[in-house]
C-alpha cells in the first residue's frame, strides 16, 4: 500500500503554480437505448487519443448521475492526462434520467441493475473501436463496477473502485438501519413478500417515508455480505484491480483494513490518499487522477 501524501505535490498541481493551464475537454452527451428506457452518458475525449488507447468507463455514486462532481472533475483531469472517458448515468428506471435521484419517485429499481447498464455501454464502447476499457466506479458506484467485473470479466481491461462500499454482518445492518429510520430492517424486508406493486418503506437508502418494489426491496435492504462488500469481490476477480481510499473517509472508513487482508501488490493494490474524505475534491481529485493514470500506463 502506497500514501498518497498531499504535502508533496503532484505534477499537475506543481504545473498549475507555474501558470500552466489546460483546454478543457468538452463532454458530449451520447444516449441509448437499455431496455425501455434512454440511458445517458457523458463522453469526453482526450486530445489526440486514438481508438485503440484504454478508455475509462466511470460510475457515479449512490443516487448521484453523470455530473456528480467528482466524476465531472475526473473526466477533465483524465482527459488532460491524454485518458478518454465514458461516464454514464443509472437509469434508476427513469427515462433520460439527469440529476440527483428525487426521493419521491418510487424505487423501481435494484442495485444489481447496474451491471447490465454498464454491459450497454460497455457494448457502446467497442462498436465505437474502443477495445481496451478500464472500469472505475465511486462508493456505492465502486461496488458496483465489482460486480460487473465479476460478472463480465471480458470486458474489464482494469478494474478502480473509489472509496468503494463494503458489506456489513446482519446484525450491524440492522443498527444502522434501526439508527436512520426508527424501523426494523427485517421487518421491512417481510414486506417484500407481499403481492404488491408498490409498498411504503420507511426508508431506503438515502431515502425517507417513500414507496418501493418487491425487488427493490430485497435488492437494497437485503442481499449476501459477499455481494455489497467490494474486497470480497475484487479478491474473486481475475483482472488487476487498484483500490484507492482517502485516510479521513467516515462513510467507508473500513477500506483500508478490508484491503490489507487481499491486497498483493502485483494483482489487487490499494492506494491511500492522505487527508482525502468521501468525495475527493480539489487537490485530490488529482491525486486521484495521477493514480488512475499511472495504473492504467503499467
């Protein structure tokens, strides 16, 4: 494990204070067809990039879309590292869906969904000549991009959760469900074995007194602790995989030690950048970049 500390600083940032500024890249927004639904995503090329140098495709968040911040700033800095990008944003059964996910809209959706979205744009990618994918994802997002690796491990070139999520035990699910909402997790979970559309939940995920599927409910309430925590996975997967967390993170502040247990060093490595939280903005977005850019040239 390598610590990214901030008090040295990196090239980008050395060549920012001696006045050195790059052209922005210019994100275009492609669409698709994924089932019913248009899905959206934000394409920016690096200059001079060819079709056959790796592409990152990049996740957001939990709830979060393209133009989360910390996935608008990756792009700009990976494109002025010569890295094209293709940043999608999850359906969550919505149509065209831009924006924060609104919490009065029923969970129609399943966390697991996102593994055949970024399939599609996967697919996307290649019929655009583009055959050497890397795939990053954040929090939430970065469990996620696991968990398309695992299952589509043809399409993974590399593999970079940010800050990804991890799995809890029942017991500690339940705290922190019973914490947030004032409600019994098992119990709402019984409430996926009705025969119903929709069902009022008193929370799930970030949000509260909203409606949910069956499915949804299961999905994002329930499912194995080998499922929702990422080192478990990433210690199943074949590709290299580069793991990077921030040492002052309080949403996932499990990461670091999770990844001692796996991390190798040759196939799976883990990167800790200091001081950096949650969300890695400013000066660790790029430290972030020059991470993933580094990984990526090995």
């Amino acid at each position: 494990m390598k610590r990214i500390d901030r008090r040295v600083l990196t090239g980008a940032a050395a060549a920012l204070l001696l006045g050195w500024t790059a052209q922005a890249a210019e994100p275009v927004t492609v669409a698709q067809k994924i089932g019913p639904l248009t899905a959206l995503a934000d394409w920016v090329e690096a200059d001079e990039a060819t079709a056959d140098a790796p592409v990152i495709l990049l996740l957001h968040g939990t709830l979060a879309d393209k133009d989360q911040e910390l996935i608008d700033t990756l792009q700009e800095l990976l494109a002025e590292r010569g890295i094209s990008s293709l940043a999608p944003s999850l359906t969550l059964g919505i149509d065209r869906r831009e924006g924060p996910y609104d919490c009065t809209v029923p969970f129609r959706h399943t966390h697991e969904e996102a593994v055949d979205e970024l399939a599609a744009w996967a697919r996307w990618l290649r019929a655009e000549g583009h055959q050497h994918i890397m795939v990053a994802g954040h929090s939430r997002g970065g469990n996620q991009v696991a968990l398309f690796a695992r299952a589509h491990p043809d399409m993974v070139g590399k593999l970079i959760p940010i800050a990804p999520a991890v799995g809890h035990d029942d017991a500690e699910r339940d705290r922190r469900y019973r914490a947030r909402y004032r409600a019994d997790r098992a119990a709402v979970l019984a409430l996926a074995d009705r025969d119903a559309d929709l069902i009022d939940v008193p929370g799930i995920v970030y949000c509260r007194d909203t409606k949910a599927t069956p499915a949804a409910i299961r999905s994002y309430l329930g499912g194995s602790f080998a499922d929702h925590d990422t080192p478990s996975i990433v210690a199943t997967l074949p590709m290299p995989v580069m793991v990077i967390a921030g040492s002052v993170d309080t949403t996932v502040p499990e990461v670091p030690e999770r990844m001692t247990a796996i991390t190798d060093g040759d196939r799976v490595r883990f990167e800790l950048i200091e001081d950096a939280d949650h969300f890695f903005l400013d000066f660790y977005a790029e430290d972030t970049a020059d991470l993933i850019a580094e990984f990526i040239a090995e």
